[in-house]
C-alpha cells in the first residue's frame, strides 16, 4: 500500500506506472458485521450508538468485474446513510446485500458476513476492468454513489428509475469507507483540481442530491426570483441546497437550530433566516397530534422575511418532524421536494393544503449520472464549494457517524483514508486561491 500512497503523493506517476504497481491482496475498512446486525434490537433510535457497531479491519479486495474500477481511496466522508447502516435502520443493509447477491453471478461478491460502507470518495483509479475505455490507472476522480444496471429500458430516460439502481456503500458492498474501493466506471468523475482529498471527497452525495432535488427538472426545477425554503441550511444536505439557491438568483429561507449555523448561512450569502429552536417553534403537541397554529405562525414569519411572500419550493428532508409545516407554507402551486426523512419516514399532512391550493409533491432521490456530472462541474469551476467542517481519521469513523447521528456537526464530516494528512492533492493553487475563503468557510465554525 505504501508502493501506492507514494505513487500518488509524487504526483507525476504515469498511468503505466500505476498499471505496474502490484495491488495488495488486502486492505483496511470501515466495516458492519452481519452477526451485529440485532445489536440494538429494542433500543430507540437516538440511543443507538455507531461507535459500537462500526469496526475497522482487513478485508481482501473484491474481484474486479467488466465495467469496474478499482480506486485508490485518499479521502470519503460520512452521510446520513452511514448512519442509518450503522445503527441498522431501517432495516439492516445486509438484507440489501443478500437481494443483490441473488442477481447474478458476479454480484454474489457482495453479499458477504461483512459490509463495508461509505457512499463518498476522492482518489486514483488503480484498475479498470473490461469494456472501460473513459478512465485508466492513474486518473484523480470523484464518486458518485449510483449504481445501476441498466438492462431495463425503464432506467434509459432517468437513471434514477431503474429497477435494478442501487446506492453504492450503502445497498452495495465494497463502499468508500476504506483504503481501496470497486466502483462502476459509470460513478467516476474528474476530481475538482483546486481541493484537496478531503475537500473533493465531501460534496459528492449530498451535492448531487441537492442538485437534482432542487435545480434539476426531475426535481423542483427552480428558477431565478424563487423563495425556497431550506431546511437544516447549514447542515450536509441544506448548505448545499442554500448555495444553488443563491447561485440561481433564487432566495433562500434557510432554518437552522442555532445562532452559530445562522451564522454560516450568512456567511454563504443568505440574509432570511429562521433560528427554530430560539423562536420555539413545536410543530408537534405530542408524537400523535400536530400544531396548525404553530404552521400559521411559520407561515407568518416567513411573510415577514419575504416582503409578504409565501415560498414557491420547499426544500424538505428531515420528515415527520416537518412535513406538515412544509406542505402548509408552500404558496399555491408551489413545489415541496422530499428525501431523506431523517425524523422519521411516515409523514403526516393536511391535504385540504395541498390540493385546493395545486401544490406537489415531488420524490427525490439521489440524482442521475448526468445530475451528479453537473453537480462536480460546479464545484470544479469553483461555483459551489465544499462545505467540510470537520475530518477524521480512518479509525475514528464511528465517532463521526456518532456525530452525524446527534447532529454534533456542520456542513459535511470528511475521513482521511489513504491519504497521510490533511491538504494534500490540490494541482490548481491558482483557482484555490480565488475560492480559499469559501473553500475554508466551514472549517471555521463552531458547531456547537
């Protein structure tokens, strides 16, 4: 492995000295056990601790198929979905990895007593296999985490809609949580030349799916003039949302729960913003009877920010916490996109809201290869920047999923895999320096 770490550090390693380095026969991972998986049987979700159920150890490395590549993992990061593996919700992710093992001959390798996680990654192309002619050892990408097979015609208009679309690291094996990652050829894309490992590694999943949620026309297709209400707009999936809101000439409302996230939403450009926890808003009388005045005085608050302005998209995902919020405020005709529920999957609304006043609701998940291509070019051109906060090491994953998992965090948490330190891998100082202060604008904040 070190053979590998050097190549990459030199930076002038040519692809046939790539193709030459001898690949080791194992490696380290992030990684669930399957004998694990009824660990916090009984327990409530919030007391599930991911530093109990996630391990680092040596696993082999997967047998590389026609149409993969091996990657050379410098940096990943954590997602909400590395949460929800770990904590086995909501259901265990090895279920996934026994349905696709039933596929085909190849994908029985993924169905193993061990997963191993990560849905993020920033590194160098190590192996290709057959059929790949866009990339070759040596090529500094990104991955995107859609995995897809593609034999129905249903997935050829929208990637999103085939039935055989899967979410890499998390209903696959193999993920970026690790040293050394498979991918399909089709999730790689050029890694943004002006950010580091951990930088490039921290957009990917909760980029792309902001993009498609929120500026794709799968999605809200917003447009410039538009309110759009983000909730958690300082958090992995919001601040995001909060930066193509902005870029677009749209206006976003961003909630957050603390003067101090308010404070990095103004930082990124945003001037409405709604501090939930200090203005005390309950949606919620009890876990079984929701609070309308508390949506009308939503609402009205909304209006004053606006000039009198209802919002035109709704920028949703924490889920039950919100939804019913989200479905009264949006302006008639108006647009509420949703993924993700990260309070809870079953959502509750009144529909008199919705369908007197022409409102939809649109399904959201992740993006399509073409979404996530645009989503990097935008980072790549330094339009949208990296919103890390925070990285750790390899071994210390399950202190950042702790973190995610109680919200201890901003922006996105990155992991150092590969790489020996942190700022590492940048080969266009002079783009960098152009965008250093929004490159860094997270790093600087305190979560607390």
């Amino acid at each position: 492995m070190k053979e590998i770490v050097d190549a990459i550090t030199s930076g002038q390693a040519s692809a046939g000295e790539f193709s030459a380095l001898r690949l080791p026969e194992s490696y380290r991972a992030v990684v669930l056990y399957k004998s694990e998986a009824d660990m916090f049987e009984g327990m409530a979700s919030a007391d599930k601790d991911p530093r109990k159920s996630i391990h680092v150890d040596e696993v082999p490395v997967p047998e590389l198929g026609p149409g993969e590549a091996l990657v050379a993992v410098m940096a990943s990061s954590v997602n909400y979905n590395s949460v929800w593996s770990s904590i086995f919700e909501p259901v265990s992710t090895f279920a996934f990895l026994e349905r696709y093992g039933r596929t085909n001959e190849l994908a029985k390798r993924h169905d193993l007593p061990y997963h191993v996680i990560g849905s993020d990654l920033a590194g160098v192309v190590l192996r290709t296999g057959p059929g790949v002619n866009a990339w070759r050892p040596g090529d500094e990408v990104v991955a995107h985490c859609l995995s897809v097979e593609l034999e129905s015609s249903d997935g050829h208009d929208d990637t999103m809609l085939d039935p055989e679309q899967r979410i890499w690291g998390f209903e696959t094996n193999f993920g970026g949580l690790a040293e050394i990652a498979l991918v399909k050829s089709n999730q790689l894309m050029p890694k943004p030349k002006h950010l580091t490992w951990e930088e490039a590694a921290a957009p990917g999943l909760v980029n792309s799916t902001a993009y498609r949620q929120l500026v794709s026309r799968n999605g809200a297709a917003m447009k410039q003039g538009d309110n759009v209400l983000v909730w958690g707009a300082s958090g992995g999936l919001g601040s995001y949302a909060t930066q193509f809101a902005l870029a677009g000439g749209a206006t976003p409302i961003c909630v957050v729960s603390s003067e101090q996230k308010a404070e990095i939403c103004r930082s990124m450009g945003a001037e409405l913003i709604i501090d939930r926890n200090a203005e005390g808003y309950r949606f919620w009388k009890d876990e079984h009877t929701q609070d309308p005045k508390e949506w009308k005085r939503f609402g009205k608050r909304i209006r004053e920010l606006t000039g009198g302005e209802d919002v035109d998209i709704v920028f949703e995902h924490p889920g039950r916490e919100t939804f019913g919020a989200s479905v009264y405020v949006t302006r008639k005709g108006g647009t509420i996109t949703t993924c993700a529920s990260t309070s809870g999957y079953m959502h509750e609304y009144d529909n008199r809201y919705l369908w007197m006043s022409l409102k939809r609701i649109i399904g959201s998940h992740f993006a399509n290869y073409r979404e996530a291509w645009e989503a990097n070019r935008l980072i790549a051109k330094g339009k949208i920047h990296p919103t890390l906060s925070k990285v750790y090491s390899l071994e210390e994953t399950g202190q950042a999923a702790y973190d995610v998992h109680r919200n201890l965090h901003q922006g996105k948490v990155g992991v150092l895999c590969l790489a020996p330190e942190e700022g590492l891998g940048v080969r266009d100082q002079e783009l960098r320096a152009k965008h250093i202060d929004a490159i860094n604008r997270f790093r600087e904040s305190d979560p607390l």
